[in-house]
C-alpha cells in the first residue's frame, strides 16, 4: 500500500503532496469503516498476542515491554543509518535544493519513493505493535487526526533531528495519560502547550538545544 500511495503522492510538492496524502488517508479511513472485517466503529478486538518465534510468550507484559522495546530500538537504529547513510545524504540535497540534485544526475523520485515505503513500513510496524500491545485497532488509528498528532509530535521534538520525534511523542503521550485522569480537556491543553512551543521553541524543544549549542561552540 506504501508502495501504491508513494507512486501518487511524490508526484506533487508541498501543499500539494500534504493534500493528496490527506485524501489517500481518508480513503483508508473509508474502507475500514465499511469492509466487514474490520467491523467498523468497534473495531478488531481481543487481538491475540501469540508468541515471539515459538519462544517468548508476549501475554507476559514483561515480555510485551521488552519485545516493544527492542522494536523501537531496532526501528531507531534503521533511521539513525538511514540518514547517516549515501542514500540519506541524497534525501537531504533533495529536500534543500531539488533542482540541484536533478542536476547532479539523481533520480530523485526513486528517492522519495524509497524514503515513501520506508516511513510506511515503520509506520504499518508501529501500529501493528499498538494493536498487539492494546489488543486492540481502534477506527480512530486509521483518522486524519491520528497524522496530526504524529506531525504535532515531530514538531513539538524539533524537525529535521533524530530524538526531536521522540521526545515530542513522549511528551505528547505522557501529557494525554496525564489529562486523562483530570477534568482538564487534553485537546486544548496540548494546543496551548503547542502555541508556546511554537513562541519560544520555534525549532522544536530538541532543535532549539542543538540551535544554542551550536551557537555556544563559535570558534575562538
């Protein structure tokens, strides 16, 4: 499916590619609210867990956090050599001049569709963990609100570094377990927290400490 959508989507920029995504991803939305087997607004419930190759019982929430764990670390490690690699090398001249890379001799669709299916992968792996963890896929997995949240996380972290993301998911998540048990609405709260990181974090929390360290560091 990442595959498929890529082939559309990176055929646009900007904008563009945010609106066709958009439309894709409702039309996921669409189909898993009608096709049986996804039994709609109640979603998959009581997803078994089974076992980790015949070996580790994932029914044993020790074994659940460890398996989760080392799913994040492994997926961490894949982006880490993703962009220190050639290829991500080539992603970041294409995402700061096209153009330029075009004129170098990169095919730079294939470069996107590669890094297109790749986040769609980590993506369907993400969410495949969640639903073993909660035993449960939910319709609001599959809502335009969920890719919001996830581009409000990347934003909150810091865009354009590693541990941005994470530490912006952690915040996120943490600050929605947090709420829930109040009477505080979590939407509004995480919008004001997102105001004020926008006013005085405008990299992100983790960019704006690589922004000063980096300033702090000038050559004597």
């Amino acid at each position: 499916m990442g595959l498929v959508f890529g082939l559309l989507a990176i055929r646009r920029q900007g904008i563009y590619f945010a609106m066709i995504t958009l439309a894709l991803s409702q039309m996921v939305f669409f189909l898993a609210l009608q096709l049986p087997f996804t039994h709609g607004e109640d979603g998959i419930q009581g997803v078994p867990r089974g076992t980790l190759f015949g070996l580790f019982d994932l029914s044993q929430p020790l074994t659940m956090y460890y398996t989760v764990l080392a799913i994040f670390v492994a997926g961490f490690a894949l982006i880490w050599r993703t962009v220190h690699s050639p290829f991500g090398q080539v992603l970041k001249a294409i995402r700061e001049n096209e153009p330029r890379a075009v004129s170098l001799g990169y095919r730079t669709d294939r470069y996107k569709l590669v890094a297109f299916v790749l986040s769609a992968s980590l993506a369907g792996l993400a969410g495949g963990t969640k639903a073993l963890v909660f035993q449960l896929a939910s319709l609001t997995d599959v809502t335009w609100q969920m890719s919001g949240e996830v581009v409000l996380m990347t934003l909150l972290g810091g865009m354009g570094t590693l541990f941005g993301p994470v530490v912006g998911a952690g915040l996120v998540v943490t600050l929605e377990s947090y709420l829930a048990s109040t009477s505080l609405p979590v939407p509004v709260v995480i919008g004001c927290i997102f105001v004020v990181c926008v006013l005085v974090f405008r990299r992100g929390i983790v960019g704006e400490i690589v922004a000063r360290n980096g300033r702090g560091r000038k050559p004597s």
